[in-house]
C-alpha cells in the first residue's frame, strides 16, 4: 500500500538503492534467468569447477506472475464486503477473470488491529458479515482466488499512515505470525500481502523477518493444504532481489507507483519499472514486483495505459489492476485484457525483458525471450519529449535472417524484414512487438572471470553507476557473474555492463559498471590468451601492479601479455 508521506518514502528509495551490501559469504538465492541477448566467442581456456549450488527455494503456488486485482489504488482503507464484492462481480462480468486475472486482493483497511483474549484477529462484522471468511468464501464462488494484507510489524501502515479510518494500533502480525497467516489460511485466503511500516519503524531486519512469515505460511498450509502466495513489500529494501525468490513468488522493488489522492504519473510508471530490472533474481514462481498497475486511474490516457501495461509486460510483472473495475471504460477494458499483451507477461518462460540498445539517449530497445522458437517480445521506449524513429536489431535480440513483426497493441503484421525494424515511436510511449525470425543464434553463456595473477574474480561492486569494478574472492554470487553478447559487452546483473569511464583511452582508466548503453567503452573482445581487450580503447582490462588483494580496482592499461591482465572462466 502506499504510504501518506512522499518525503519518508523518497528516503527509503534512497536507502533501497544505493550501493549494494553485498554478503560475501555463503550463496545469494537467486535463479539466474538467461538473458534475451546472443552469445559471443567465449574465453579460450578450459572451463574451472562448477559454483556451488545455492540452496532450495521454498516453493512457489504458481509458474507465471500473478494477475488480478487490489483495491488500494482506487479505494485505500475505505473497503468492506460490498466494495469488494462489487469489484468481483465486475471482474467477472468485464471479461477479466476470462482474460486470466484470478486474485482479488483485499489491502489495508480491512481490520484495526483488534484481537480477542486468545491473540485472535477480530474484525467489524457491520463491515464483514460472517467475517472475512464470507468474502473469501464468495471470491471463490466465482472461480477466483482470494487475497489479504498485514504488515510484518507489530503496528501497520493503518496506523503510521491512516487514510480514511482512525489509527489502528496493532494492525500488524508480529508476534503473531503462525496464528495470523493459519487464520488466512484457514479463512480461504490464497494471497498474502506483509508491508513493512511496522517493521521499517522497529527497524526490524527485513530478510530474517521475511523469512519467519514464509516459515510460518509453510507451517500453515501444512496444516490446511491451501498454499499461499507471499508478497513481500518492502520497497525494495535490502535489495530484495537477492534474497526474496528464496521464500517468495513476488517482491516489491521500489516505492509506490501512486500516492493516495495523487494524480497518475508516467514518471513513477517509468521510475518503477527501472528499478525492477533485476533479471537474475527471475524464474518460473519468482518475480520483481514493480508495484500494482495504474491503467484505468482518473487523469491517465489511453496511450499511457498502453505504455504502462506494455513495460509490465515485458518485465514478466505481476499484473494487478489497481482501477475501479465496476466503472472502468470500455477503452481501458480492452487494454487491461489483451490477449497477446498478457500472453508475453505471463510466457511460460518467466524471463524479465532486458534492454539491449539504445542508439541516442531516451531511445531504447527493451527484449524478452518467450518460448517458441526464435521468438521475442521486443518493447521500443521513447522517453524523449519528442517522437522519434526507434530501430530493433536481430543481432541486438539474439536473432538472424528473416523476422515477421507484428503490433501486439494493433493486431496488425507489420511484414517480414532482414536484420531490423525501424519505427516511429510517439514522445513518452512505447510500442510492444512480437518479432519471429527465421532462425537466431545461441544463448550467451554466464560465466565468473578469475584473475591469473591473483586468483581472485571479477567483481562489480554494486549496481550503481559509476562503481569501480575490483577483483575479489571467487564466490558465485550474481555480483561476479557476467554474460559476454553478441554486440560485445560483458553484462552483470542482466542490465549493467562494465565500462570504461567516461569512454577514457589513456592508461589507467577506470573500470566501471554503468547501465548498458551500445556504446564502443562498453565493448570487450575476449582473446584466445585470456586477455580482454577494450574495444573503443584498444588496451586491456589490468589489475594495477599486479596487486592481488580483494578490493583492487581495475583499469585499462597498454596490453602487455602479463598475468595481471588474463582471465580464466570458472
């Protein structure tokens, strides 16, 4: 749920993304997902041992992003059993349950905090006639799943942020995990939402907190047999996406997409969706959540909701509607339940779109690989003020020959090219294709790159742009694993490439890690030496005086065949 204060939220952005801790020891739990991108030639030296496997994740109710609807968006706290059953009826009656939305997610606002002498949760019946297992029992009625909200502290969002209903003190679950979610689990609840006001104000850690609530819904369908989506929402602090797919189907990335009593913004669409490009942390049960959607919010245009949906769907997100499905237009009704939209998000495949070109700033090509053979998803984004031509390269997709190309928001075939397919794509919109080519080349191979000189890994630091690559002790972790593509980069984290700062030439440039952008400082040629050359500089990739400690930054110096500039694969 979003939370009242835009100021407190803007600093937990801060805090979600800034420079990455990363633990160095014991395996992150994530599935690395393969990137939409082409193979290149890979190092010529034998492969080294296997990394270490990473240890099982809890496993998820579900094999594709979750879709449905919740009422924050549109109803905040004010919510009770007839608001809820309007908007199942509608769901149904819209042709949205049909389309593949399941899940009416009831948010904050349905209890305030109040439990009997056993620590049983109690609500309004006025509000919840029969409690909230009537509700649930009627989601079900209609062939749909039901969804609930807590927080992971002892006091909720409803109580730091009340909107529409007084403060609610003990609005959350801590301390209560096991009875709370056997309670949902025994009510019908099929979806769990846990916030992280209360645990963001007790300064609660969030992956051992998150972890008990997901031991604690494994307790509970033990028991009861109905398994239980967990979303973590805690706007992507502590970085999430290297812990979460360990005990959830989805966590949120970022801070809310719309404020309550704000007007939708495309710029919080597009901030929300850049800080959910986290490809590695995506598979089959597992997903960066970018938040709810917008489409069909008051003051929003067709074209945005197009555009919204059509980055959500790229980015294999979670789809929940967060409009007013029983007034909802015709219009936004039709872009809610495209077929061959929702068929890219929810692919069998679960892979998160990556961006593989942007030949001028604000121009970008963005590439999910579906299943199928040679088939992409490709979004073209202009994020510029004016229209602009936009062109997807096969080589850039990992494709070749002859593509068909068809409009997935039109419905219309564009016509068969060779190599590429321009297109004028309007000022602050995207356009989403659907590109099957005649035949496309192999996969890129992800890979750790181990120093000869110093035995130790490439390393990227962190995620931010501008950190100085180093070499540090081999360890498997998202951080040292790098897929070299077809155009020539060396990608880390599905969506940051290393790079020469500021395209520098002279020895002893920096090395850094900056988001892919085709640009020659962020192309390497892998040598049959081990050596790697950067390509717009012509010198190689160095550790500095031959140092071997962990925490050397790299350069770029003159080639000279020495050990402190080979690599080996690992």
């Amino acid at each position: 749920m979003p939370l009242r204060r835009p100021s407190w939220r803007r600093h937990l952005h801060r805090v979600a993304h800034g420079s990455l801790r990363r633990v160095r020891r014991g395996a992150v739990t994530v599935q690395m997902a393969v990137l939409a991108v082409a193979a290149a030639g890979g190092i010529a030296v034998a492969d080294a041992a296997e990394v270490p496997a990473r240890a099982a994740a809890a496993p998820s109710p579900v094999t594709t992003p979750p879709m449905g609807w919740a009422s924050w968006n549109t109803f905040a706290a004010q919510i009770n059993y007839n608001v809820i059953k309007a908007q199942v009826d509608a769901m149904v009656s819209s042709g949205m349950k049909d389309a593949g939305y399941e899940y009416v997610n009831i948010d904050e606002g349905w209890w305030q905090g109040t439990r009997d002498a056993a620590g049983n949760i109690t609500v309004d019946t006025r509000e919840w006639p029969g409690g909230m297992k009537a509700i649930a029992d009627y989601i079900h009625s209609k062939g749909l799943k039901a969804g609930i909200y807590t927080d992971a502290g002892r006091d909720g969002c409803g109580y730091y942020y009340p909107t529409g209903r007084p403060a609610a003190p003990g609005s959350g679950s801590e301390g209560h995990y096991d009875q709370d979610f056997l309670a949902f689990s025994q009510w019908g609840f099929d979806f769990v939402k846990v916030d992280w006001c209360g645990g963001q104000a007790e300064g609660l850690d969030s992956r051992t907190t998150y972890q008990a609530i997901s031991d604690a819904i494994t307790r509970a369908t033990a028991q009861t047999g109905r398994p239980m989506v967990l979303s973590i929402c805690n706007w992507g602090v502590a970085s999430p996406w290297n812990w979460a797919p360990s005990m959830s189907t989805m966590w949120r990335t970022s801070g809310d997409i719309i404020y309550w009593g704000q007007a939708a913004s495309m710029d919080r669409v597009l901030a929300n969706f850049d800080s959910a490009q986290h490809p590695e942390a995506q598979s089959p049960g597992r997903y960066n959540d970018p938040d709810m959607l917008i489409a069909g919010m008051p003051n929003f245009t067709a074209a945005q909701n197009r555009t919204h949906m059509g980055l959500w769907a790229v980015s294999g997100a979670p789809l929940l509607a967060g409009n007013n499905l029983a007034t909802m237009s015709a219009e936004t009704r039709a872009i809610l339940t495209n077929r061959e939209v929702i068929a890219v998000d929810q692919d069998a495949l679960s892979r998160q779109g990556v961006k593989v070109a942007e030949d001028a700033t604000g121009r970008q090509v963005y590439s999910k690989v579906l299943s199928g053979t040679n088939r992409r998803a490709v979004l073209l984004l202009n994020r510029t003020n004016s229209a602009a031509s936009i062109t997807a390269r096969w080589s850039s997709l990992g494709l070749s020959g002859t593509g068909t190309v068809r409009n997935l928001w039109t419905g219309t075939d564009a016509g068969t090219f060779t190599d590429s397919y321009t297109t004028t794509v309007p000022a602050r919109e995207a356009v989403l294709l659907l590109v099957t080519a005649s035949s496309s080349v192999p996969e890129p191979t992800t890979t750790s790159l181990r120093g000869v000189g110093s035995g130790r890994c490439l390393d990227a630091g962190s995620q931010t742009n501008g950190t100085q690559s180093q070499i540090w002790d081999c360890n498997g972790q998202t951080n040292q694993r790098w897929t070299p593509t077809a155009s020539g980069e060396l990608r880390v984290y599905g969506n940051k490439c290393l790079d020469v700062y500021n395209a520098g030439t002279a020895d002893n440039s920096r090395v850094v890690i900056w988001d892919c952008n085709g640009q020659n400082n962020q192309k390497w040629r892998l040598n049959s030496d081990g050596s790697i050359t950067a390509v717009g500089a012509n010198k190689c990739l160095d550790v500095p005086n031959n140092a071997t400690a962990n925490g050397t930054k790299l350069v770029i110096w003159s080639c000279n065949g020495g050990a402190n500039q080979r690599w080996t694969r690992v």
